[in-house]
C-alpha cells in the first residue's frame, strides 16, 4: 500500500546507521481535524520528522510511559505497552530525531524513534506474543492514590482528534482528563490546580482529573458548570 510504503521510506532513512528494535511500523491514522490547522489542511496524513533533546518521559495516571517531550515541547506518543521499550532506550537529555502523523501542532503519533547516541532504533508495534499482560482494570485502579497538583501550564496535551485531553505543568507534573470535562480553553502559562486519582513514580507525577481549577481553593468537579 502507498502508505505503508512511504513509512518505510522514512523508518529506513531513520535506520541508516541504526539498529533496529521493533517491527514493521503501522498504517497511518485517518485524517482528523487538527486545532490551528489552515482551513482545509490535514495534518494527519503525511509523515514528518521532529528532531531534539528529551525534556521528559511522559506517564499515564498508572505510571506506563506513553510519550516524550522534547525540549521545545513538541510531543511524541507511543502505547503505554511500550512504556519499558521506551525507559530502556531514553532518558531526560537524550538526543532523539523521529516519524510519525501529526495530532496536532506540537503533538504526533510516533511511528518510529532513534536514539541519536546509541543508533538503537524503537518502532512502534503492537503487543508481542509473550508479553505481560496489564492488570485487570479493578486491580490497576486500586494501585493508584489520591493527588493533588497546581502550577503554570508549560504544554497542553491532545488526543487523535487534535481535542485537549491533558496539560503538562512547570514542575512536570502531567493532569489528565476526558476533553468534555473543560469549561474553558486551558492556555500555556495559565495556572492550574486539579486532584484525583493516579501515581507517584521515579518519572514523576501524573493524574486523572476529578476536580480542576484555577487555585486549589476554587476546584470543582470535573465538568461542573463555572463558578458565578
């Protein structure tokens, strides 16, 4: 298929000097409408490079890593199952170039990642025959705690649609929630206050939204109405 084709254009331009460490990378996402995109434009549809320094491993309310951070925000997504793929190979500070489909104007879908010191070469693959599989969903909701986090907005997160569904803080600490939860546009250097549910670990803090404000004296409920 054309797509898959122009994949492994780019994957192979990725592996030059590399070595490779998944399998054969995925078909491209449909086209999706993408925020700040030129009317018309889909930015999903055509592979593109991103090149920089790893600012931050980026972890799920359950502590998977399912995403980096480069130093001028732009952020690459992989499946939480790749969460110790990605430990194994990146660290804050890594130079990395990758591919993958744009989600939006400072998010994409990677497809595949070099880490620029080693050559090793991560793709992204589904899950492999043999591998753990996660936890029932009652057990992974127990491991996690109740937290609480607030600071200045340094990125907004977004899922394949190019909708927000989360924002990286200043301190690094990662608030998720359901894009229908907000009541108002969330803007980088905004503040943010928001508890709930997720993990503590040696990456950092991230949670799943219950409440959200704009101070931890004025949260409420996710997707309750504005304060008079």
């Amino acid at each position: 298929m054309k797509h898959h084709h122009r994949t492994s254009l780019l994957v192979l331009a990725l592996l030059a000097g590399g070595q490779a460490m998944a399998d054969t990378p995925p078909a491209p996402p449909p086209p999706v409408a993408v925020p700040g995109a030129a009317p018309g434009a889909n930015l999903s549809t055509e592979e593109v490079t991103v090149e920089g320094a790893v600012r931050q491993l980026l972890i799920n309310p359950y502590g998977e890593i399912d995403g980096l951070m480069l130093n001028d925000r732009q952020i690459i997504k992989f499946p939480p199952h790749m969460s110790a793929t990605l430990a194994q190979n990146f660290s804050v500070g890594t130079p990395v170039k990758a591919v993958g489909f744009r989600e939006s104007e400072t998010a994409l879908r990677g497809s595949a990642i070099v880490n620029q010191q080693t050559g090793n070469i991560i793709v992204e693959r589904p899950p492999q025959p043999g591998q753990a599989a996660p936890l029932p969903p009652h057990l992974r909701t127990a491991q996690l705690q109740n937290l609480q986090v607030e600071g200045k907005v340094q990125a907004v997160l977004s899922g394949p649609a190019g909708d927000t569904n989360g924002v990286v803080l200043e301190d690094g600490s990662i608030v998720r929630f359901a894009p229908m939860a907000l009541n108002q546009p969330v803007a980088i250097g905004s503040y943010l206050a928001a508890s709930g549910v997720g993990t503590r670990n040696s990456y950092g803090v991230a949670i799943e939204a219950l409440r959200m404000g704009d101070s931890a004296q004025s949260l409420q409920a996710v997707g309750a109405p504005p304060r008079p």
